[in-house]
C-alpha cells in the first residue's frame, strides 16, 4: 500500500510539474500574443490615419483637377468665341470679295 502511495505521489509530481511546465509555456505564448496584438492595434491606427491623410490628399487633388478644368473651359469658350468672330470676319471679307469681283465684271461689260 505504501508504495502504491509513493508511486501514486511521485505520477501526481510529475504531473503537476507538468502543468507547471505548460502553465509557462502558455504564459509565454499569451505574452507574445499581447505583443502582437499591440503591433495590430497600432499598425491598424497608422493605416486609418493613412487612410484619411489619403482622402485629404485625394479630394485637394479632384479640387485642383476641377480648377484646372475650369480654367480650360474657360479658354476653350475664349477660343471658340474668338473662331466665330474670325468666322464671321472671313464671310464678311468674303462678301466684300464677291461684290468687287462683280463689280469688276460689270466694268469689264461696259468696256
């Protein structure tokens, strides 16, 4: 009976040195696990700010192209105006054009 106990006692020893051993390893692990999760929490907070630093840069980006376009459109209306006008100047030199081209036709029939 007594060395049932002591063999029973020495099995619950090396059980519980056992857990012990596991205990530490686990400690470990939840250590390195607290120290990942810190990392993710932080790369997660950069990566937000990135996120709305990008946004930011992104909506001064559309303003300035809107700008611009505006500006374009602006010179291209100019520019359109400014072709009618020419248009409108070259029909009129032509006109000229056609009245003394008859009129020198007409001269030449008198002579």
């Amino acid at each position: 009976f007594a060395q049932l106990t002591e063999w029973n006692l020495q099995l619950m020893t090396q059980r519980a040195l056992e857990a012990e051993s596991n205990v530490e390893k686990l400690k470990q692990e939840i250590f390195i696990l607290q120290g990942e999760l810190e990392s993710s929490k932080v790369e997660n907070e950069n990566l937000r700010a990135g996120q709305t630093t990008n946004v930011g840069a992104m909506k001064y980006n559309i303003d300035f192209a809107l700008q611009n376009l505006h500006k374009i459109m602006m010179g291209a209306n100019l520019s359109i105006r400014q072709l009618a006008s020419g248009a409108e100047s070259l029909r009129f030199v032509a006109e000229v054009l056609e009245s003394t081209g008859k009129i020198s036709e007409v001269e030449t029939e008198k002579d």
